[in-house]
C-alpha cells in the first residue's frame, strides 16, 4: 500500500534502545525481550534490522549510556542510523538507507514512546511508508513529574491512537509481538 514506488520491502526499526535511554523505562525488560524476539524473527526472515541510536547533550555519542544494550546486538552490516533529534529521518541517511534496501513499510519498535517513536512513526507516514508499531515492543520513562501521564497510560493512548490512524495509500495500525508478520 506505501505510496513509495518500487519499495515493496519491509524492515524492523529498533529506536533508541539504549542504556541510558531504557534505564528506568516501564517494564524494560519484557520490552527489550519483545525487541530481541523481533530482531530474531526478521533476521530468520532475511527482513533488514535498522538500528537507530540517539546522541545529545544528555546522551553523548561513545558514552555508556548511548550503548545499545547488551541484550541487543546489532549484526554486522546491519544499517546503524545516528540521529540526533526526534524523528529518526531528521538529518540522517535512513531514507537513503530504506531506499537502498526497497523498503516501503516499518515495523516499529523500541524507546521513547512518547518522543522518538512518535516522531519517527509520523515522520515515517508523512514520507509515504506504511508505519506499524508494536504494541508490546516500546516503551517509556515516568515523566509523570512533568504532568505526563504515568508510562502505562502514555504507552496505551499511544496504541489507541496509532491503531487507528490512516493517511491516502498508506497503512498504520499496531500489532503484538506474537503477531507479526513481516510478509504482510
């Protein structure tokens, strides 16, 4: 369905599952383990793994905390996109990277949900790919202090909304780990 000319691939985006990033996110580990499972599936699959890793002031490029976890380990060849704002296609290669490999529809997973995976998932559907997210394969910090809702709720609404969203010649929507299909 992408609007995307002769890009009938699919691929797995893995956003921001860092140390520093996941450290106190909501149920870190059964997230990171969806991912892992994800990762293992697309790879079984021949599915392109991405993996995008974010750098700031409070994540700086080298450090602990902008490792990817140890849980995860990106192949060798694999596309690592850096990217230093939100959305992941910001000033980065990933659309030449996703253009390169055919790759008209994401599958989402990984951190923040309230931040770069929204980004990322509106900046994907507006570039014309079919953006699906995850369901049980991202997650957040508490940022309740800030008048955030608690990460469960922000994690849920995130779901609601994006199960149902929709743009012209293009496909969003959510899934759970158990369920996806990258044949799709």
């Amino acid at each position: 369905m992408t609007t995307l000319v002769n890009r009938p691939n699919t691929a797995l985006i893995v956003i921001d599952v860092q140390n520093g990033v996941v450290a106190s996110a909501h149920d870190r580990d059964a997230v990171v383990a969806n991912i892992a499972s994800l990762v293992d599936m697309a790879r079984a699959e021949d599915v392109p793994v991405v993996w995008v890793q974010h750098a700031d002031d409070g994540l700086v490029h080298g450090s602990d905390e902008w490792q990817i976890v140890p849980e995860l380990v990106p192949n060798e060849g694999e596309p690592l996109i850096e990217k230093n704002y939100g959305d992941s296609f910001e000033e980065t290669s990933l659309e030449e990277v996703l253009a390169g490999l055919g790759v008209g529809r994401l599958i989402v997973s990984g951190a923040q949900t309230d931040a770069c995976i929204r980004s990322t998932l509106h900046g994907a559907l507006v570039r014309g790919y079919d953006a699906t997210l995850v369901s049980d394969a991202h997650t957040t910090e508490d940022q309740s202090s800030w008048g955030a809702p608690p990460p469960d709720q922000v994690i849920a609404h995130t779901n609601l909304y994006w199960h149902y969203q929709t743009a012209p010649g293009r496909t969003a929507g959510t899934v759970e780990t158990a369920s996806v299909d990258f044949a799709d």
